[in-house]
C-alpha cells in the first residue's frame, strides 16, 4: 500500500480529514508539541489546536506537559471502528423512531396501488419497493445477474436479510450457471427456504410475483451513484402472470444448485 493510498483509506473508512490524516501519520514518529507539529505535517498553526482536539476525542491522539503523541494504529483504529458502529446504531435506532413517529403522525393511507409502469431511479427507491412488495408475496420468482455484481450482492444480501419474515413464502431464484455463491448467501437461502437454481444463457435481473408485480432492474448510464441502476415497476394481472408461466417452463430446465 503506498502512502497515499494509507491517506486515502484513514479518510474514506476511518472518517478522517486531511489535516487529522497529517497530523496523526506525523506523530507515529515521535510525540511533538503543537508548533513542531504545524512545521512537520504543513498543517496551519491556526488549525493545529482544534485538529488535535477533535483527533483526541476520536481516540487518535493523547497529551502528556503539553506534548501530543499518537496512539498505537492497532489500539486507536479498533476503538474508532467501535465508536463508528456505536454511532451507526443510534442512527439507525433514531431513524426507525422518527419512521414510526412520523408515519403515524401522517396517518399515511393509500386508497389505490399505483398500476405503472413507471421507472424507479436509484438503488434507495429500489429497495423500497422491493421492502413494500416481498412481505406482501407468498410465492416469487426472481432472477439475477447484475444484481450479484461484489457491490450490488452486498446492499441487496444486507437489506433482504432484515426482513421480517412473518410466512413461509415460495422463493424460487434463477441465476446464471457461472455463478459462485458466498457463505452468506447460502445463510439467506436457508433462512428463506429459498429454492436456487442455475441456467445457461443472458439473464435480466427480475422479481415477478404472485400479487401480479414486476420489477426489472438495468444498469443506469448516466448516473453518478456508486450502483447506478434504475428498474422498471409494472403491477399488472395479465402480464405478471404470463411471465410467471413462463418462468416455470424455464424452471424445469434449469439446473439444480
């Protein structure tokens, strides 16, 4: 790893800025007072002070007489990470509060489900819809390609796994022959008693289900997110059902995992 590539990681994982990055990097050489640290990181003076305050409360930092020295990386990157989830957590807690609160202060109630097709931008609308339509299903066909790009695998794995199962539901899920699946995956298959098999051939990334919806997932040229996808969302009887026959025709011919 070079040296920037070191910056690069304490900022984007780790939640440092640049001024933390330099100071904190400076002080595994030798412990310093403020003006020695200004010289050797090239961190202003001005901002020496409350950089080292705010690397302090973060765990990075400890000060003896005036002279500031830089915890050990084993012990200060463990304590972050621990302090990271802890504040992750309370985040999560507080928003599912304000979830509650708020939908139950609108009192929100939907006198129809909109029919489509319409197009859902973005992985968070995404979701959504799939967090609105799985419970709702009792039995699902899905089929994935892109969806089990590492990236993709990891938001969808993270949010299918927090749902709340409340019914044995039919899960059946295509995917291509080529295919490797992870321990994790494995896991959500047994919790879902999912049935998986693998078929040779270009698959769409899909979920048709027995409450006649459909959604379509393609990849989003034009947009700048880090999973750049929209998907195509269609509730319609005739349509999801002929789908449906269809994919149990491919069912049969498909391989067993």
């Amino acid at each position: 790893m070079s040296l920037e590539e070191l910056k690069a990681k304490l900022k984007e994982v780790f939640e440092l800025n640049t001024y933390e990055t330099s100071v904190y990097l400076t002080l595994l050489k030798k412990g310093m007072r403020a003006d020695e640290i200004s010289r050797n990181s090239r961190v202003p003076r001005p901002r020496v002070y409350d950089t080292l305050e705010s690397l302090k409360s973060k765990g990075f930092v400890y000060e003896k007489d005036d002279v500031y020295y830089a915890v050990h990386p084993a012990l200060a990157l463990s304590s972050r990470v621990a302090l990271l989830k802890a504040e992750f957590e309370e985040k999560q807690r507080k928003m599912s509060e304000a979830v509650n609160e708020i939908v139950s202060f609108l009192n929100l109630t939907q006198t129809s489900e909109p029919k489509g097709p319409f197009v859902l931008h973005g992985i968070a609308s995404i979701l959504s819809l799939l967090l609105k339509v799985f419970p709702e299903s009792h039995k699902i066909f899905l089929t994935l390609n892109k969806a089990l790009d590492s990236e993709a695998r990891r938001v969808f794995r993270s949010v299918i796994s927090g749902l709340s199962i409340k019914e044995k539901k039919e899960l059946r899920v295509l995917i291509p022959y080529n295919v490797k699946l992870e321990a994790e995956d494995f896991e959500l298959i047994t919790l879902f008693g999912a049935q998986v098999r693998t078929i040779r051939g270009f698959l769409l990334d899909m979920m048709i289900t027995d409450k006649d919806d459909v959604i379509i997932g393609l990849p989003d040229p034009l947009s700048t997110e880090r999973l750049p996808v929209v998907a195509v969302y269609l509730k319609d009887h005739s349509f999801a059902s002929s789908l449906f026959r269809s994919m149990e025709e491919t069912w049969k011919i498909a391989e067993e995992l």
